[in-house]
C-alpha cells in the first residue's frame, strides 16, 4: 500500500486572489459576455449568404434551398438552444445551470438529427452536397461570432 507524504507547510500565497465586488464589476465591464443571440445571428446571416452563393453559383434554385436548409438544420437548434440558456431557470444556481446546459444541448443535438432525417421528404431534389455545405459554414459561425463580439464602451469618467 502506497503513502502519500503530507504537504509541506509553508507560508506561500495562496495560488489565487479574491477579486473586491469593485475589481469584479470591472473585469465584467472589460469583458461583456458574449450573447447566444448575437451568435444565433450570426449564424442566421452566414445561412442567407451560402444559400444565396450556392444559387447563384450552379443556377439551381434546389442547389439554393438545399444549403439554406442545412443553414437552417443549424439554425433553429442553435435559437432553441439560446433561448433555453436565457430563461428564467437557466441561472438560479451552479447545479441548475450545468444541468440545464446539458439538457437543452441534448434538445439541441435531438433537433438537428429530426431536421436532417426529415431533409429529404421536406427539400424538393435535394442536393446533399449543397445541403452539408450549409450546414457546416453555418456552423463555423461560432468563431466569427466570437471574433465579432460587439466591443464594451469605453468609460469617459
């Protein structure tokens, strides 16, 4: 049976500090948080944008709704997604926020499979391709959202 050696008792600071309720109201103001809708957004945007390019590219309107429903198989998921973080249950404490994440992520991941299942009876000549395409330049969104996060304003006192 292994021992483990006690700690040495030294007088080191301890390896964090606790912000003041001042220094923390400071930091939240540097660094707002980032809203699920402005990534919903975001997402939204890049959706039109491949729909659109994917028309006018091939100059097959099915070419076009097909990358706009795989922009939507991303979509809708990620708005039922925000609005599940931003409800009135999502912070009352650690436990219920971790367990509400994970459960509207679960809702999340749920919905986007039903989409993408039901893609082929809802999409007339669908074309997969296009149809991936959107889906994953919808997705990648995420770190475009985050690059283009709207920036605090500067404190003129």
């Amino acid at each position: 049976m292994k021992k483990i050696a006690p700690l040495p008792e030294t007088e080191e600071e301890a390896p964090f500090k606790p912000l003041t309720a001042e220094e923390a109201r400071r930091l939240r103001e540097q660094n707002p948080p980032v809203s699920p809708w402005w990534v919903v957004a975001g997402q939204a945007g890049m959706g039109f944008v491949v729909a659109i390019a994917a028309w006018a590219l091939t100059g097959k309107p099915n070419v076009g709704w097909s990358a706009a429903y795989g922009a939507l198989a991303v979509v809708i998921p990620a708005a039922i997604f925000a609005r599940g973080l931003t409800g009135r249950f999502a912070s009352l404490n650690a436990g219920t926020a971790a367990v509400g994440f994970m459960a509207w992520e679960l809702v999340k991941i749920a919905s986007s499979i039903a989409l993408m299942a039901a893609a082929p009876r809802l999409v007339v000549a669908l074309s997969w391709p296009a149809l991936l395409a959107g889906l994953v330049l919808t997705m990648k969104v995420y770190w475009l959202a985050l690059a283009f996060v709207p920036r605090p304003r500067k404190n003129l006192n």
